[in-house]
C-alpha cells in the first residue's frame, strides 16, 4: 500500500481529524499573513547578488550624505493661458505648496525648471511619509483655475502598481476566471456539489499559501505581485487536482466499489499521479529559483508554495471531505450534463479525432508539426524589455505625470543615472576624464542636468545625471547602455579609475540581462530533471524525451504567439491589449517553467492511464486510444479552468499579466489540443514498441507505478485491425 493510499484511507475514517488540522492551519495562516505581510511587498524588481548597479548604490550609500537636491516625486504645474510670472501663477504655487506641506508628507519641495515657453514650472518634492495625501492634494488642484497639475516620481508609481495589482486581481482572477472556472466544473461533472469542491479545495490552498509566503516575505522582501500569482496558481492546481481525483473517484464507484474503498483506491492512483506531477511542476519552478531576481524568486515562491500545499490539500483534506459526502458528491446534478456520473468514459468527439490520427499518423504529425514550429517562428526576433508608467492606463496619476514630463520637460526624471567613480579623482587625468563625460552627457538629447560630488578622502567622484522619458523604457534603458558601453569608455580610457553605473534604470538594463543569460540555464536544468523524472516513473527514455519534445512545441508556439499579438500588434486591438516594442523580461523564463509544470500534469494523467492499459493487453494501438479518448474530457476541462483563471490575467490593464496571461491561455489550449489528441497519439502509434524503450543499463531504476491495476476488472483485448 503506497503512501498516498494511506493517507486517503486514514483521512476517510478520521475526517474530524484531517478537517482540524486544516483548519487550525487556516487559522495560523491567515494570522501570519495580517502580522507580516503589511510593510514586506515591494513593486521594485531588482537583480540579486552584486550587479554594476549594486556596486554603484552602494558607493553613494558609504562615501556620500543624502544629496539635498535629490527628489522622489515630480510636479508639473501648467497653465495655457498664463506665464510662470504672472501672479496668478504665483499664487496658485504658493496655495498648492501650502496644501503639500499640510499633508506632512513634503520634506522639502523646490522648483527645479521652467519651461521653454514660460507656461509650466517643474517642482522637485523630497518625500518624508506615504505619498498617498499628496497624490489627493495634486489631484484636488487639477483644473482650478485653469491650470493642470500632474504628479509622477517613486511613490506615486508604486501606489498605481499597487492599486492596479488589485484591480487586476479583483475584476480578472476573481470576477472572470473564478465564475468562468466554475461554469467548466459543472459542464465536467455534471452535479453542482461536485463542481464546487475543487472551488472550495484551490480557495483553502491559497489561504494556507498566502500565510507560508508571508513567513517568506518576513524573512526577505517578496514582489507585490506574488499574490497575483499565487491566487492564480492556486485556482489553477487546486482545481485540477481536485478534477483528476473526484473524477477516479466516481469512476471507482461506477464499478460498483464501496465508497472508502472507491477513495483509497482513488487514493493509490490519481493521488499518485498528482503527488509526481506536483513533484515535476515544484522542480520547475525551482529553475525560477536560480535566476538572481527579486520578482523571479517572489513569483516562484508563490507557485511553488501553492503548489505543494494543494498537493497536499489533494492527498488530505479532498479524501476527507469525499468521506463525508460519499455519493452525495453527485448531488444537485445539472439536466442533460449529470446523466452519466459513473464509469469511465469515452468521449465521442475525441475519441473519434483520436482514432482519425491513429489511422493516419504522419500526416497528423507532419501538419500539426509545421503549423505549431510556424507559430513559433517570430521567437527568433524575440527582445526583452521592462514594462514601465508609459504602458499604465491614462487614468493613473503616475501617467499623467510622465505624460506632463514628456510634454515639458523631456530631460527631466525622478530616477537619475548613478555614477561611480572610484580612483584618484583629484588627479589631472582622472578630472578631466570626468569634465569630458559631464560634456558629452550635456550635449546627449537623452540626458538632462547633470551633478558632481567628491567624496572628503578624494578616492570617490558621484555624478548624477538625469535620464529622460520612462526609467524602463527603451529609452531609457539604451541611454544607460550607451552611457556604460561607450560614453565612459571613451572619457576615461587612459586612466586608472573604475567606474560603475548605478539607479533605477541600470537596474533594469542588470535585470534584463539576467534574464538573457539565465533563461538557457533554467531550460537546461528543468529539462534535464524532468527527463530523469519521467524516465524513473515510466520507465522509457522514449516517452520522456517525446514528452518534453511536445511540451518545447508548445512552449516555443506560445513564445511566437505572444510576440505577434503584443510586439507586431497583431490582433492586439481586437483583444484590447497593447503593443509594445519588446516582452516583458521576466514573461519567456516565467511562461517556460509554469507552461512546462503545468502540461506535466496532463502528461502525467494521460501516460499513466495509458501505460495502465498497455500493461493489460500488450497493444499501444489500444493503450493510447483509450487512454486519449477516456481521459480527454478531463484534461480539456482541466485546460479551459486554467484558461479562464489566466484570461483574467490577460484581461487586466498591467501589460505584463497580458502577455503573461496570455501566453499560458494559449500555450495551455494548443497542449490540450494538438499536443494531447494529435501529436502524443501520432507520435507513439509510429514508434510502437519503440515507446517502452529502456536501455539494458537503466534496468536498475526503481519500479514507480503511478495508476494502480484492478486485479477484478476484466479488460477487453483489442479487436483486430483496433
């Protein structure tokens, strides 16, 4: 008896037990997530470790007192009609600077620039509390008496990537995907009660999740956007795993077995499947673990705690709950849908597409080959970037603001250029290196003024130059590339100093490389252990490299996708997303481990049942037509949950949820589909015998068997010519 038998067979008879201990884990987690969360999220994406833009923060941080004239948020206040030295105009600051400082919010604020055409004055403002009662303070002047006021900086953006996270999260994920998932539940099982246990069973794993991650965030500052992902997952395995074992369940009960023992044997054999798929989709994740990113390590932090929860909500607490409903778990059915609730079942439709590529294999794998590797041909121009407060809705104060920079003050920006320079900066060569670089960043459209400091010791120079237009924008990010790449080359080529450039945007140029760099290591490493995996549970290096071949398929197919909708625009505007010049960088190494993780466990539930059969009458013609046909409704529906929990994704304003929801949508609807009922069935009716393949020297791998054999069944050989 395996290990998750046991624990279906003792969750049945105690369920008092099990429901205790998940509920006293409810409680202390929903207690960790109030004490500690608050205070631990960060909107900031940085890379780890000890990039150029770390080493130059922290040279400002040692050698240099904050820097009087450095500011957190921009205010540009206009007026079409009247000049900066109008009184008009002078009262109308005066009154907004009183209201500021009323908040208590404004350290200090001082006018940094007029405008060229004298109707707009730029005013700097150094932050001492939230920004919150100064963003209702600028938006309260806005329009009196005729002038405009707009506000971006640190803190305003932080608060829009905030609120926008929430909003995205309450009108997507819980207004479209949640109802949307439920509707597919009940078109799957047919009875209301068993449609909402997967619902009841994904809500108890998010809870439990949200209070382990918020242990997490205590220890090291999580990503705001982990709850994003972690409500997202959640939905998405508990619900599926929930699907894979009531379905067994009432499958079991169908062949007229008792109700425990239709659940320990639902136990010994779906649970299985979803302990290892669960196993395959942590060990992706974990890839994501690797990559020296803050937002990476928050996002993979989420799904993986997610994941194992639910895995473990699936082995428990579903047991014990199906112990308690019995066959009432059927109750509540739905007309028309919940005429059939036992047994296992043959889908007409694809069981007829099954047997339509069984009859015609290379033409199935051929065509369906070619259209998925066209999909992904537009990866090969695939550039990634940083979504930034241009691709914000108009609404935002934040964007208002940029939009006013850009407006009337281009060169102008919160989030300047740190530059380093360690040396002896007090020699000739190394002062006018540095006269020569101040020179040149004057005379460059993308940077504005520019500052100089010298450390008391003379081993130190601090230049810092404003950057343009959006600090993740393309602009902005070539800007610095340029500045690192050539203009300081140049300027201190000959000398002995060594200079670092540091801020938010060499942050982002830091993170972006990152994710160039590590996206191949991650590929190798989840690739590689999932190939062992699955050659340990089915013996057979053949269905595993065809396993992670047809998941690449969809990977790459997505990639491609994704591309053509959001960079190339199209279809964009019929699906209201916005084109962009380049894909979020974290979005390809993200959508690889998710997509990856999550086809295993369609992979895992169709092999399984299909090595099961193969096992009891010998023919893989048989195994895989069976094994495809009867499983298809589930995995299609399992597919669609997950489609509609990630359309809500896709349906936010944030454009990296749309690409990223999106992306999964799609790749996970093309698994489903032509992976799962053509691909898989072509490719393993052309290899045959060929599938089971183990070489003689791998014939000490351990035996895993995933699907249990009913020793009382008595199974049909195939008619020939099947």
């Amino acid at each position: 008896m395996g290990v998750t038998e046991r624990l279906a067979r003792w969750s049945s008879r105690h369920p008092r037990r099990a429901f205790g201990a998940w509920l006293g884990a409810i409680v202390v987690a929903l207690a960790f997530a109030i004490l500690f969360l608050p205070g631990n999220l960060t909107t900031t994406g940085h890379v780890t470790g000890n990039p150029e833009s770390k080493q130059a923060e922290d040279i400002f941080a040692e050698q240099f007192p904050p820097d009087p004239r450095a500011v957190d948020e921009l205010i540009v206040v206009r007026s079409q009609t009247r000049t900066v030295g109008d009184p008009e105009f002078q009262a109308f600051l005066q009154r907004l600077a009183g209201r500021g400082e009323a908040t208590g919010v404004v350290a200090r604020a001082f006018r940094l620039q007029v405008s060229r055409d004298r109707h707009a004055v730029l005013i700097g403002v150094q932050r001492k509390a939230d920004v919150d009662p100064l963003v209702t303070v600028v938006e309260q002047a806005d329009g009196r008496d005729g002038f405009s006021v707009a506000m971006t900086g640190e803190g305003t953006l932080d608060k829009d990537f905030n609120e926008l996270s929430q909003h995205d999260l309450k009108s997507g994920e819980l207004q479209v995907g949640l109802p949307a998932a439920f509707v597919i539940l009940l078109l799957v099982f047919g009875a209301l009660v068993a449609g909402l246990l997967p619902l009841v069973m994904a809500i108890v794993s998010i809870v439990v999740a949200l209070g382990l991650c918020a242990l997490v965030a205590e220890a090291t500052s999580l990503s705001v956007f982990f709850i994003n992902m972690l409500t997202g997952m959640g939905l998405a395995l508990g619900i599926d795993y929930s699907l894979f074992v009531v379905s067994r369940y009432r499958e079991e009960r169908g062949h007229d077995r008792r109700e425990l023992d239709a659940i320990a044997l639902a136990g010994a054999t779906a649970s299985r499947a979803v302990l290892f798929s669960g196993t395959v989709f942590v060990i992706a994740l974990t890839g994501m673990l690797l990559v020296p990113s803050n937002i990476m390590k928050s996002l993979a932090v989420a799904a993986i705690v997610v994941g194992i929860v639910s895995v473990l909500a699936a082995l428990t607490l579903l047991p014990a709950l199906l112990g308690v409903l019995g066959d009432r778990v059927n109750a509540l059915r739905v007309p028309w849908l919940g005429r059939n609730l036992g047994g296992a079942q043959e889908g007409r439709f694809w069981g007829g597409v099954v047997r339509a590529v069984m009859r015609r294999p290379v033409v199935s794998l051929v065509v369906f080959t070619a259209l998925l590797v066209a999909a992904a041909v537009p990866t090969l121009g695939l550039t990634l970037g940083a979504s930034g407060v241009s691709t914000l809705p108009d609404r935002l104060e934040s964007k208002r603001g940029y939009e006013a920079l850009a407006r009337d003050f281009p060169k102008a920006s919160s989030s300047p250029a740190l530059i380093a320079v360690e040396g002896n900066v007090r020699s000739p060569a190394v002062r006018s290196a540095i006269a020569r670089l101040r020179r040149e960043l004057e005379d460059d459209p993308a940077f504005g003024r520019s500052d100089l400091r010298i450390a008391s010791s003379g081993d130190v120079a601090a230049i810092g130059v404003q950057v343009g237009g959006d600090r993740t924008g393309d602009r902005a990010l070539d800007a610095v590339r340029r500045l690192r790449d050539v203009e300081i080359p140049q300027a201190f080529g000959g000398t002995d100093a060594h200079v670092v450039v540091g801020g938010d945007t060499a942050d982002n140029v830091d993170f972006i490389d990152a994710m160039n760099a590590w996206l191949p290591i991650v590929f190798a490493f989840v690739l590689g252990l999932s190939f062992v995996l699955l050659t340990v549970v089915f013996r057979s290096i053949v269905v595993a490299a065809t396993s992670i071949v047809l998941n690449l398929l969809s990977v790459g197919a997505a990639y491609g996708l994704v591309i053509l909708v959001f960079v190339h625009g199209i279809g964009s505007g019929l699906l209201g997303f916005q084109q962009v010049d380049s894909i979020e960088a974290w979005v390809p190494l993200f959508l690889f481990s998710v997509l990856f993780g999550l086809s295993m466990d369609y992979q895992v539930f169709l092999l399984s049942r299909i090595k099961e059969r193969y096992d009891r009458t010998g023919s893989t013609t048989d195994a895989v037509t069976y094994g495809v046909s009867s499983t298809a409704r589930l995995i299609t529906g399992a597919a669609l949950i997950i489609v509609a929990v990630f359309a809500g994704f896709a349906m936010g304003d944030l454009v990296m949820f749309q690409q990223m929801g999106f992306g999964i949508a799609a790749a996970l609807l093309i698994d489903a589909t032509i992976i799962r009922s053509v691909l898989l069935p072509a490719a393993m009716r052309l290899l045959g015998a060929w599938n089971w393949y183990l070489p003689s020297w791998l014939e000490w791998l351990p035996r895993i068997q995933i699907e249990a054999e009913r020793r009382d069944e008595q199974v049909p050989l195939p008619s020939p010519g099947s």
